[in-house]
C-alpha cells in the first residue's frame, strides 16, 4: 500500500452478497477484504453503501444569478443528496462561449464549490469549439436544438458544422432535443406539454441523427417519452422529475410544474418507465428558480425544476421498494456517467476514485426545510426517499448526520485540456 490508509468502511455488503471492509488510501480504494492500519472506521452494517453519484446535468447559476442558486449552495445540495461530482452546463448568464468566460466559471467554482465539479462549453454560431476544448471544457452543450429559459438555440447549419468540429477533436455532444410550436398559447402546464410535444421531441431527435454526418459522440439530454428514447442512438439520459412525476400532479396553471421537456401525462410517465433498462444516465437536471419566480404568471414564469439533492434519496427508495434494482441505479448513476464522461469512476474495486454515500434502509418524505437550494422549494415534497448519513469524498468524510466538513474538491477537465497540458487527474 503506498500511501497510508484514512479510512475503512466496515462490514460493506456487495451486489454479490459478499461482506468485506473496504480500505480508502490517497483518494482511492486500496483494499477490499479485512480492514487495514487505520483508527477511523465506520461500521456500515445495515446500511445500503453505494459509490458516489455523478450528476452530468446541473445549473449551478451564480452571478447575476446567486439569488435562485451558486457554487456553495448548489453543491451543499449535491454532497447532501450523495452526489460527489457535477457537470456545470454552460447557459449561464452570460453564457460559456469564450475561454475567458471558461475561466472565470472554473474559478468560481474553486473557491467555493464544496464537491467535484467539471464545467461545459456552450455551442453556438460563434463559439471558438476548438479552443473550448483546449482550455478545458468537459462537453459541449447542453446544445439547445429548441429554445429554453437561458439557452441560444442553434440552427441546422451551425449544428452539423458544429457536430463535424467537435468530432474532429473526439469530444461528446450533449443535446437538448425539441422542437416548439406557436400554438396553442403556452398558459398552462397542458398547453406547455403541447408546445412542447412528445411528438415534436421525437422528431427533433431524428433531425440531430441525420445532421451528424460524420458520427460525432452524442448524448441525449433529458428525454421525456418512450419513443423518444427508442429512437436515440448514443447515451440516453432521464431526469428524476420524468420519471416520477406527471402533469396529473399539479393544477393546469402551477408553475412549480412547468420545466422543458414538459411533465408528460400519466401514461406517458409509465412508458418512460418502462424503458428503464434503456436508460443509459439518470441525472438531475438541477434547474433551480426562486419561489417567487414560480409563483408569477404561468406564461412568464422560468422553466426548470430543482433536484441535485433529491435524486438518488428518490432513486434508492425505489429501490427499497422493489422496483427497481439497486445495480441499475449504481450503473446509471455512477458508473455510465464516468465512462461516457471518460473520468475515473467511484466504486469497490482496487483503484476506484474513494468517493461514497452511506444510506439507511428506512425511507421517510421529503420536505423542503431539510433541503439545502437558495430556491427553497421541491416538486417532490412528501415523496418517500434515503438520504445519506454519510458522504465520503477522496477518501475522507464531507457530510456526515446534516454537518458538512472540509472537502478537497477537483476540477475534472476535458481532454482537451489534458491532452494539451499533459496534467493528470489525481
């Protein structure tokens, strides 16, 4: 063992069944079987230990911003809810589109990001894509193929031109794929669900397929319909809010309800749900807007919905529940995200990146005081969850029973930067 031991997670039980005691030293997994050479133990014996939550899809907002959500409060939710690494999207005000603004983003996080973090590059007609990538961009987009709260929409042109630049330098696409119609009148969450129709995100889908010529890495962000995801190629990526949420759940005009894609009807969420085997990523789409913003005219009112936090409690009382399996969960959570992200991955094995979320195994409901957002509100209050006791982050304990410790959080760059500095990740 080269480097000394900080701790080990005791009396682990594994997907097998098999119980071991899991040894972190210098951020990594070093041992897994009888624990060795350290005071600092934690005794996981009944609780469901799961490898940290990547979420690839986050608006941590700040700047003008600060007042719905910033770097601190923002990832306090994510370390709170079991997240260790998230993927900053690039439609800030103003948005990621230049190194400099690249720059600044990764500086602000620096400083005041309790979690791991990696930022995107916003695509657009007069993005420098190349020099993104070099100056350290994990992706490109969320790439908006229709209009959103604070996203530039991109054209047919620039995004086949722009899928042609970003393969050449094998970078990964992210894309938010509808398309939006004048009518009827966007009024309510019926109407939303109509602007933004299942049928119009499938057929936005299909049009990105055939704009990429020469086979770019594709990820599709956020899908909200079965057909939808049947027609993807590349990673597929679901939010929590589709999955669990339908337009039945909220009155016509609630706002709190009003994200893009929409919440699809009932029947729709089954089948969406049923696709669960399909589902490459789960990830949050944390998109947090003041409740006052929310509570405004429905027309008016921002598009988005909060979740960083919420998302694997949700996720693990499914679990608990028996619909779904806890594997999945790690591999859609976890373990897919590194590896479409390229990142070392969380998890059992000798060599893991040392970062976990200790569960217990009695749900209880959600509740927007224990949540940590400036928004202050969730869609999902009352929904039965586990949230982490414990969250173990490089090797050390981050968040433990509500109180948060001094992290070491890491920047993960692009390859681009990688590749261009010859810098490793630690």
């Amino acid at each position: 063992m080269d480097t000394l031991p900080t701790l080990v997670l005791g009396n682990v039980t594994l997907q097998a069944g098999r119980v071991v005691d899991i040894t972190l030293a210098g951020g990594r997994v070093a041992h897994a079987g009888a624990g060795q050479g350290t005071t600092e133990y934690i005794n996981c014996s009944g609780y469901l230990v799961v490898p940290a939550a990547i979420d690839m899809h986050v608006h941590m907002r700040g700047g003008t911003q600060s007042a719905k959500e910033d770097w601190k409060s923002g990832s306090m939710s994510a370390l709170a809810g079991g997240v260790t690494v998230v993927v900053d999207q690039p439609n800030t005000l103003p948005s990621i589109d230049t190194p400099q603004r690249l720059g600044d983003r990764v500086c602000d996080a620096q400083v005041n990001s309790l979690c791991h973090f990696a930022i995107n590059s916003s695509v657009t007609a007069k993005t420098p894509l190349e020099e993104m990538w070099q100056a350290g961009a994990m992706a490109f987009g969320e790439t908006f193929f229709a209009p959103s709260s604070y996203g530039d929409v991109i054209g047919d042109a620039h995004l086949s031109l722009a899928m042609d630049r970003i393969h050449a330098v094998d970078g990964l696409l992210t894309i938010h794929a509808e398309e939006v119609s004048k009518t009827p009148p966007d009024t309510g969450l019926l109407s939303h669900d109509q602007v933004r129709s299942p049928e119009g995100e499938f057929l936005a889908v299909k049009a990105v397929q055939r704009l990429n010529k020469r086979g770019c890495r594709l990820h599709f962000c956020h899908l909200s319909t079965k057909r939808s995801i049947d027609a993807a190629s590349g990673s597929v990526e679901v939010t929590p809010h589709h999955l669990f949420l339908s337009l039945e759940d909220f009155e016509n005009t609630d706002a709190f309800g009003k994200v893009n894609p929409p919440l699809r009807n009932e029947k729709e969420r089954k089948q969406l749900f049923s696709r669960w085997d399909r589902i490459d990523i789960i990830a949050s789409d944390h998109a947090p807007h003041t409740r006052a913003e929310k509570t405004g005219d429905f027309s008016r009112a921002p598009s988005g919905i909060p979740g960083v936090e919420t998302m694997m409690p949700l996720l693990l009382a499914r679990v608990i529940e028996g619909k779904i399996s806890l594997q999945s969960v790690i591999e859609k959570t976890s373990y897919k995200p590194a590896e479409v992200l390229g990142i070392p991955r969380a998890g059992f094995s000798v060599g893991d990146r040392a970062d976990f979320a200790i569960y217990p195994k009695i749900p209880g409901p959600i509740t927007t005081e224990m949540l940590h957002s400036k928004c202050d509100w969730t869609p999902f209050e009352g929904h039965m969850s586990l949230f982490p006791t414990t969250v173990i982050m490089g090797g050390k304990i981050v968040y433990q029973d509500g109180e948060f410790f001094t992290p070491e959080p890491h920047w993960f760059s692009g390859k681009g930067l990688i590749k261009n500095t010859g810098t490793t990740w630690p």
